[in-house]
C-alpha cells in the first residue's frame, strides 16, 4: 500500500490550527490538526447538499446561491450541474491555501468548478458576508468544518449557533432556503434553528462507500406573523402570563352580607319545686 504523502500545509485563520493536503496515489485527503475533514474517495460527485439545497429552489434558473466552505469544490460542481446559466453562486472560503489547492492540484477532482464564469469567490468568514448582504440569497448552504460539531476553529461554533443562524435567515431573499450539512445527527441543533425562525427538516444521508449516514438540515423562514405568534404564546422565564382585563367601568360593590338573625332566646328554666311544695301537691285534700 502507498504511503502518504503531505503536499502542503496551512495555519487555519482564527484557531492556531495546522491544516494539511495529504495525496496518496488518486486519493487526496485535508485534514486539520492531523484528523481528516474530507477525502475524494468518500465525498466524491454525489453530493447530497447540493442535491437537497437545488431541489428545495422555487426558481432554478436564476438563483443566487451562497455556498460557505469549498472543501475539494464537489458541492460547488454539482449546485452548477443543477443550475440554469443565470445562476449565480458565491463561494466563501476562510482558508486561501484551500482555494489555491482547487485552483491547481484538486482542480480536476471536481472537473474544474472555478473556472465557470457563475462563480466567484469570497476569501473570509461567511458568517459576516451572510450579515453584510441581508435578503442577498435564494439559497444558503453551509459545509464548514464538521456541521454544527466543529473541527476546525472554535469560533465556528458562533456560525451554528443562534447569531449565526438569525444573520442566515436575514440573509435570504422570500421563499429562500438555508441547508446545513453535519456529519451526524444533533437534536439541539434542529431545536436552535426552530428558535431562530426555521421551519425545520432533516434529511438522512449517506455518501457512497460511507459506513454512517449525515444529516442534512433544510429551514426554511416562518412567516413574520408565524414566528409573533409563536413568540406571544411563550411567557417570559419567570413570569406568569398576566390575568385578562376586567370589562371597563366601576366594579361592582360587593353586596353586604347579611346579618344573621338573633338566636332565639332559650325559655328560661322552671324553678324546682321544694320540699314543702312537693309535699303540698302530693296530699289529697280532705273530704
């Protein structure tokens, strides 16, 4: 068996990290900190975000698609794949030796997807180009790091968590979708983006010669109305909801009790006779 072989090596922006490319005969492999974030064998074209963020589009033709994380460009090439010539797609890529190894080395991997005239690439954090472009996308799909579970950069748990996804829904148009991939499922994650005003569902996964399943997480915006009503039925922590209103105008006198009659009095107690009177009753007069 081939040996592996490191090509190049990267500091991760933000985390003190090491991330590396790793080749050994077709196979290339990123890895950051020594553990692997990806590889060709296992994520090829089948690319299940882009499959299920595509087909939750109102309008494939025209879209406006952000897309945070290029890893070996395979999400990019396949949303292109899907999509009419008036899509347009931005890429977001914190990591610039990662678009320099798609530019060069992992180019054919994917067939080349930068150099579609479509694309255009953002170096930096896609958490603020989702804040600095409010109703900017149709759609927004993230594959950074490891999904809600980072690897790679601690700061990334702030993309997954409840200021991140509130600037991922501002950032899309009406109708639009945001698609999160993870390496497996999170329940707490499901219930942050149902906070945040998603309409929420998860789709099961598994990538070819792939042992375990991922999870893809699709949200789509509730309605403003949705989302106030759904705030307004919640009472604040530690409060109780308060008591409706009484009908307007003087409240009614309490009606006074009434008084409660006088007991009758007792008849008083016939006095015992004495003994002379006793006497005097029981003897029989004489004829």
């Amino acid at each position: 068996m081939l040996p592996w072989v490191q090509i190049d090596a990267t500091a991760v922006p933000g985390s003190g990290k090491e991330m590396s490319l790793h080749r050994r005969g077709d196979v290339f492999s990123i890895r950051v900190g020594g553990v692997e974030l990806m590889n060709n064998w296992i994520y090829g074209p089948e690319c299940g975000l882009a499959d299920i963020g595509c087909a939750a589009l109102a309008d494939p033709e025209r879209p406006r698609i952000l897309i945070g994380g290029l890893g070996m460009g395979f999400t990019l090439a396949r949303c292109l794949s899907k999509l009419g010539p008036g899509a347009r797609i931005v890429v977001s890529e914190l990591v610039p030796a990662v678009v320099r190894w798609n530019e060069t080395v992992l180019g054919a991997l994917a067939g080349h997807p930068l150099n579609d005239a479509r694309v255009t690439v953002v170096q930096g954090d896609v958490a603020r180009l989702m804040r600095a472009e409010p109703g900017g996308f149709d759609a927004i799909l993230l594959d950074v790091d490891n999904g809600p579970e980072g690897l790679s950069r601690a700061s990334n748990d702030k993309l997954y968590g409840h200021g991140g996804l509130a600037a991922a829904r501002k950032a899309l148009r009406p109708g639009g979708v945001l698609a999160v991939w993870s390496l497996s499922e999170d329940q707490a994650f499901t219930a942050r983006m149902k906070q945040a005003g998603f309409d929420v569902q998860e789709n099961r996964y598994r990538q070819r010669r792939a042992s375990a399943r991922q999870m893809i997480f699709v949200g789509r915006p509730r309605p403003a109305e949705a989302r106030a009503k759904a705030s307004a039925g919640k009472a604040p922590a530690g409060k109780r909801p308060e008591r409706k209103a009484k009908a307007k105008g003087a409240s009614k006198p309490k009606p006074a009790s009434k008084a409660k009659p006088a007991a009758k009095a007792k008849p008083a107690a016939k006095a015992k006779p004495t003994s002379t009177e006793r006497v005097r009753r029981t003897r029989r007069p004489r004829d």
